[in-house]
C-alpha cells in the first residue's frame, strides 16, 4: 500500500498541458451530443477536481474585450463591419488560459474580431 503522504514532482509545464486537454475534452463533450458520454463527462470532472487540488486554474476567454497587455497570442483576426471601429473583441478560445497559483504559466491563444478602421 502506498502511503498517502508521498509525493511526486511535475513539471508545471506538463500541469498545464494536462490543463490544456482538461479543457478541450470538456469543450468538445459539452457541444457534441454523444450517446453514453457519463463516464467520460465524469473523467472530465475528476481532472478539473484535481486541476483544482494542485492550485491550476483554465480561463476560457470568448466575448471578453481584448487588451494587447492580456496573456494572449492572437492566432488570426477578423474584421467585423457590423463592430464600432477600434473596437476589439476575442471571438475564439484556441487554447486557454492557464494559471497556476494565480500566475499566468501558459498565454491564451485566442482569435479576435475588430471593428473596421475608418468607418
């Protein structure tokens, strides 16, 4: 038997890839309509409990007003006549946000769409 007291060394990197997945997993389960998707829907829970556990955070970034100075790399842009000119939006989470204690460990990847200039 194990004890419980041990513990094993990972990288933050590697939390943060496992972060990453957490995250597409239950993107992916939570749009599609999969027939007999509990167990897997449950395998995501237990991930985000331990996510949790080790102080990791996911932040999802869709319709948030976009600022150079977030943790995010622009991925592609679109123009949006419809949108006030300047005005930038993130309309895409490629990859999100994650955070470990609080510190951003891995930027966003995002897509963002902008208002046309000179409208």
């Amino acid at each position: 038997m194990v004890d419980q007291a041990e513990n094993v060394n990972v990288p933050v990197a590697a939390l943060a890839a496992l972060a990453v997945e957490y995250w597409r997993l239950g993107k992916w389960l939570n749009g599609a309509g999969v027939p007999g998707a509990g167990p897997a829907r449950h395998a995501v829970r237990k991930m985000g409990d331990f996510l949790k556990s080790v102080e990791v955070d996911v932040e999802q970034m869709e319709g948030k007003p976009f600022d150079a100075g977030m943790a995010c790399v622009v991925v592609d842009s679109v123009e949006d006549e419809g949108m006030e000119a300047g005005k930038v939006m993130i309309e895409e989470t490629v990859s999100p946000l994650v955070m470990w204690k609080g510190k951003v460990v891995r930027n966003a990847e995002v897509v963002t769409r902008k208002g046309r200039e000179g409208k």
